[in-house]
C-alpha cells in the first residue's frame, strides 16, 4: 500500500508544485492550512499546530517508500530533520531484522551443510554396502561354483574310492598269490638245490664208472666203432630195401615176405647219418652178414647206445653244474666301478675278503649297496651314494647289474657321459644323477627303461635336445632336466608320458612356444620352465590342469594375462611364479579362492587396477611380490588387502615397490607377521608417517625411498 502511495505522491508532485505535502501525507489537510494562513495573528495557534503536523508527518513517514521519499526531499527541502529521525529509526529496525535473518540464514546453511555430510557419509555407506553386495555376490558365485567343484569332487573320491576298494582287494589277493607262489617257489629252490645235490654225487660216481670202464676197454675201441658203424649200415640197409620193396622194385620185391629180416625193430634205430655209406654196403652186406650175426651186432649196437647215453648224461651234468655264482658278475661290475673313481669314497669295498659263494655275498653290505631278498639273492638291486663326494666318471660296467631297481649318484663331483649301457638295467625306475658335472647328450638306449618313473639330470652340463626315445617310457612321473644346456623346442610329444606329476625344464635353452598339447598331462602338479628363451602367450588349455600346485613361468617373455578364474581351475596352487615377463591385465580376485597358496610372486611384469582385498585370507602367504609393475590405490579402501595378509603368520616378504600406490597405508600393517624380513614398499606416493617399522625386529630389507612419509624413522 505504501509503495504505490509513493508512486501517486511522486506524479502528484511533478504535476502540481505549489503545495506537495498534502499529497504525500495522503489526508485534506490543505484546507486548515489555508485558513490558518489567514489568520497570521494566531501565532501561538499555529506552532501548535505546526509541532501536530510534524508529528502527523512523522507518523506518515513510516508507510511511505523512502527511496521515493527522499527523492522528493532532496528536490524540495522539505521535512529534512523529521524524516532523518524516521530514516534512522527504519534503517535501525532494518539493521536488525537482516541481522535476524543473516544469522536465520546461516543456521540453515549450517543445517545444509549438516545434512550434506550426512548424505555424503549415506552415500559412502551406501558404494560400500554396494561393494559388500558385489563382494557378496563374487563370493556366493564363487561359494556355487565350489560346491558344484565339491560335487565333481565327491563323485570322483567315489570313483577313486571303489577303484581304492577293488585295486586294494585285487593287491590282496595277488599279495596271497605272490605268498603262495613264494612257499612254492622256497619249495622248488629246496627241490633244485637237493637235485643238485644229488646230480653232483652222481657226476662224481658216473664219472668214476665210465673212467673205469673206458680204461679196462680202450684196447676194444677201434672195433666197436667198426661194429658201431657196420650195424648202423646193416640197419639202414634194412629199411631201404624194404621200402624198395613196398614200392615194387623187382630185386627186393621178395623181401616184403621174408620173416628173417624185420628191419630196425629189431636190430635198433636208423642213423640218417650213416646213409651215404648204403650205397657201399648194398651190393655185399646181406652177403658177408647172416642174420644170428646181425643180432649179435645189435647187442653190441644196445650196448653202445647205453655207452653213448651214459656219456651224454656226463656231458649234460657237467655242462648244467653251477657255474660260478651268478652275483660274480654284479661283483665284478661294483669292482669296476669303483676304479673309475678317482676319490677314496669308496675305500670300504674291499675285493679280498668278498666270497661271492655265500647266500649273502660281502659285497651287499657294502656302503651304499642293497641287494635283493629270495626273489633276486646275491643281486644288487640298489646304489645310493648321494653326497659321497665321488670323483672321476661313471663305469660302463653299471649296465651289468641287470636287477637293479634305484641308483642315486646325485649331489657329487662325477665328470664324463651318462653310460648308455644303464639301458640294459630293464628292471631300473629311479635314476638320479643330478648335481654333478656329467656332460654330453642323454644316451638313446635309456629309452629301453620301460619300468622307469624319475629320471633325474638336474644341474649338470648336458647338452642337446631331450631323446625322443623318452617317448615310449610311458611310466615316466618325474622328468628333471633343469640347470643344463638343453635347447630347442619343448617338444610336443611329452604330452604321451601321461604319468608325468613332475616336469622341471628351468635354467636350460629352449625357446618358442610351450606346447599347448601339455594339456593332455592330467596328472601334472608341478610344472616349471623358468629362466628359458619361451615366448608367446601360455596356453589356455594348460590352465585347466586342475592338479597343479607349482606353476613357474618366471624369466622368459611371455605375454598375455592371467584367466580371471585361475584360483578355481587351479585350487590346490602352491606357488604361482611369473616373475620377469609381460603379462598384463588384473591380478585375479579369484586367488582368494586358492587355500594353499604360499608363495605369489608377479614381480616385474604389467599387471595393474587393484590388489584383491582377500589376497591373504586363507593365511597361508610367505611370499607376496607384486613390485614393478603398474598396480595403484586411489581410496582408503583399496589397501584393504593389507588387513588381509595380517592373517598370514608365516609371512616373510613384502614386495610393494616402483608401483601407483598411493594415499596412507593403514594402521593394521603394524599387525603384520613378526617373522617379516623383507619389506619393500620404494618408489610409490606414500603418505603418513612410519612409526610400524619398529614393530618387526627381523627386518633384513627394508626399502621407503622416494615416497611421501613424514615423520622420524624409528630406531
């Protein structure tokens, strides 16, 4: 109402200039004014009445637009002293309600700015909760697809199981077997030595018998061989003319009736040897000879024959007598290959006072030698010399000892090749020459080894590619060729030793791509190439050997990324080793889900994003190295995976280092192992102080250049 009595006022003045004040007090207060100008002798009348309209201004004053007001003041000059009092009291007033409502205005700003906090802290509550729920749900994924493992699992211990059952119920009845059959066996050897026994009392005797009686009738010896041969004419010119005979030649037909000559059933057996000589005897024999004489010489024929059987049985005993004592050969194989080493390791086996005629040659209880039980007596089945020091090479002469099972020559100084006559030994299934200095290629006859299951060369100087004779000892479990020289391709064919557990190439030359065909190694649980000239990505295929515990794939130039699900195709990882390569990509959460892991090492490669939070949550790290390479923290929350490895209580080395860390690590690494040796967090963004450090009185390395820590280090 004011503001637009204002405007009136202001368009009444422009228009009418002669008294203007009845129009900006609103009222008809002209009239009186008039009048008491009239009257100018009242002047008492009219202060009195002057002080009225002051006050009546005054009062006006309060509802007028002051801006328009003072206007209108500073064009006439009126009213100056009243509307300074009521300029003041209304700029007072005005003063204090904007002081009223600057301090309103501020304790709602302050109650914003509360519930903008609030909301903040609602909205961080709220990405947390949605992180626990994805983490949640990661899990619940990952906690199905353990229970669907589970299930498999079940199903396969089952199978194993009934399998365990039937080969257990199988072993039985072949260990009963194989009792029985060592009772029979214990019973044959007693017969045979018995028998033996007996054939050498009889050879003495025999012999005796036949000297005495070639003695007392050498003189006869020219005719009874003269006997011999002339009834052996006799008998085959018996049966030829009796075959001429029955095939209608006339000169002898005459003969198929004749009574008094019966032929070789009577006289003897017809020597096929004796009958070129027919042919001189036909024309005269039946001539000179009658038949009482024919008979007679068949007495003399009988009575050779059993002379002639009696020689035999002296030959045959003589011949099958035991020879020396079989062991003489394992015997003289040890002897030689104890003179082909060159220290005095083997001092104790003394030849002189060996006798190899005993049930136990000396020579089994030899340092290092083993020999069989009843099966294989006086045979040696076993060498085991590791870490005895020996020097020189290794006799070709080992081939000899055909029974043996083992020979572990490792861990010495020997020099020279590998015999290749150890292909002889057929029965041999450990072979462990490692940790010396032999040299040369593996020998091809060693692909004869069909019981073989280790073959051991590690850390030698042998050269070349691996024999592809290897390929048919299917029974091969451990295959250890680490520390050489071999080169060339790893070859495709390994994947046909389907009993491989074991396949250890580290340290050696080869190069190319590893075979995806390794895949078919179902058995494999450790399989190691570190330190070659590998390049390319890892198969995939080799990540699904769910018996692996030992991957390492360190120091070669492999490329690729590790499977987002490596930690459930490959749960029973022990040690995961990629150390010096180019893989890229995220570490996988899903090592969490591998319960046995104890040593992780990605040191120096292009892994970035974040560490997984539950890293260290089943306890078993001893080894975490993740530095050089592009991983980084960007809130409080991703360093949970510190919190993590707490739990790990054997924990003994921290590779952080030349990684995007960065912000303030938590306080939960003072609770780290005590056992802590290493501690390499350098060359990141850092924040905070590091009074920890005192906390771990094992230290033995501990890196923090080039971060942004504050504080004194503690001493």
């Amino acid at each position: 109402m004011g503001s637009s009595i204002g405007v009136v006022v202001v368009a009444e003045a422009k228009a009418v200039v002669v008294d203007p004040l009845p129009c900006i007090l609103g009222d008809d207060s002209s009239e009186s004014e008039g009048d008491a100008m009239g009257a100018s002798s009242a002047t008492t009348s009219r202060s009195e009445e002057a002080s009225a309209r002051a006050d009546h201004a005054r009062h006006q004053f309060k509802t007028v637009d002051y801006h328009k007001l003072l206007c209108y003041n500073l064009e006439h000059n009126c009213f100056g002293h009243h509307m300074s009092e009521v300029l003041e009291e209304r700029v007072a007033l005005e003063v204090i309600k904007r002081g009223d409502a600057l301090e309103f205005f501020q304790k709602e700003l302050d109650r914003v700015e509360d519930e903008k906090k609030q909301l903040a802290v609602e909205a961080s509550d709220l990405r947390i909760a949605l992180w626990k729920a994805e983490d949640v749900k990661t899990r619940v994924e990952s906690l199905e697809k353990e229970v669907h493992s589970l299930k498999a699992t079940k199903e396969l211990s089952l199978s194993w199981l009934e399998k365990a059952v039937a080969s257990n119920e199988g072993l039985r009845k072949e260990i009963e077997a194989e009792r029985s059959s060592s009772q029979a066996l214990g019973a044959q050897v007693e017969l045979l030595q018995k028998r033996l026994e007996d054939a050498r009392a009889a050879s003495v005797a025999v012999a005796e018998l036949f000297f005495g009686w070639f003695k007392e009738n050498l003189a006869k010896l020219p005719d009874f061989i003269g006997g011999a041969m002339d009834f052996g004419a006799l008998s085959c010119t018996t049966n030829l003319c009796k075959t001429l005979g029955r095939m209608g030649c006339s000169h002898f037909v005459g003969l198929k009736g004749r009574k008094d000559l019966d032929g070789p059933s009577e006289l003897g057996e017809t020597s096929t040897e004796t009958m070129k000589p027919v042919q001189n005897f036909m024309k005269y024999f039946w001539v000179k000879f009658g038949r009482a004489d024919a008979c007679s010489m068949a007495e003399a024929h009988h009575a050779a024959i059993s002379m002639l059987t009696l020689i035999t049985n002296i030959l045959f005993v003589t011949s099958t007598s035991p020879s020396p004592n079989p062991s003489h050969h394992d015997f003289l194989a040890l002897l030689s290959l104890k003179s082909h080493i060159t220290s005095d390791a083997l001092s104790s086996w003394d030849a002189a006072s060996n006798d190899t005629s005993k049930p136990v040659p000396n020579f089994c209880k030899w340092t290092g030698v083993t020999c069989g039980d009843r099966r294989h007596p006086g045979h040696v089945t076993a060498i085991d010399l590791h870490g005895y020091g020996l020097g020189g090479t290794i006799s070709q002469d080992i081939g000899n000892l055909t029974y043996l099972h083992f020979i572990d020559l490792s861990s010495n100084n020997l020099v020279g090749d590998i015999p290749s006559s150890l292909g002889n030994c057929r029965r041999l299934r450990t072979m462990n020459l490692s940790s010396n200095h032999l040299s040369g290629s593996v020998p091809t006859p060693l692909g004869h080894l069909s019981k073989l299951k280790i073959f051991n060369v590690n850390y030698n100087n042998l050269t070349g590619e691996i024999p592809t004779t290897l390929f048919n000892v299917t029974t091969l479990m451990f295959l250890r060729i680490g520390g050489n020289s071999f080169q060339g391709q790893i070859p495709s064919w390994l994947s046909n030793l389907t009993s491989l557990t074991d396949l250890y190439l580290v340290n050696n030359n080869f190069s190319g791509n590893i075979p995806a065909d390794l895949c078919k190694l179902s058995n494999l649980t450790g399989f190691d190439v570190m330190n070659n000239k590998l390049d390319g990505p890892v198969p995939p295929s080799l990540f699904n050997i769910s018996s692996i515990t030992i991957l390492g794939l360190a120091k070669n130039q492999l490329t690729g990324s590790l499977p987002l699900d490596i930690g459930f195709k490959l749960p029973k990882l022990y040690a995961l080793v990629t150390y010096n390569n180019y893989f890229e990509g995220p570490i996988p959460a899903s090592l969490s889900n591998a319960s046995e892991l104890q040593y992780l090492i990605l040191r120096g490669n292009q892994y970035h994003g974040f560490i997984p939070r539950e890293i260290g949550i089943h306890g078993k790290l001893k080894f975490f190295s993740v530095g050089h390479n592009e991983l980084q923290t960007t809130k409080p929350t991703d360093w949970e995976f510190i919190t993590s490895i707490t739990n790990c209580s054997n924990l003994k080395r921290i590779d952080l280092e030349q990684n995007n860390f960065s912000g303030v690590m938590p306080v939960s690494i003072a609770n780290l192992s005590r056992k802590l040796e290493w501690l390499t967090i350098g060359t990141n963004h850092i924040a905070g102080t590091i009074s920890w450090v005192g906390m771990f009185q094992n230290l033995t390395k501990l890196t923090l250049e080039d971060n942004l820590f504050t504080g004194t280090l503690p001493i």
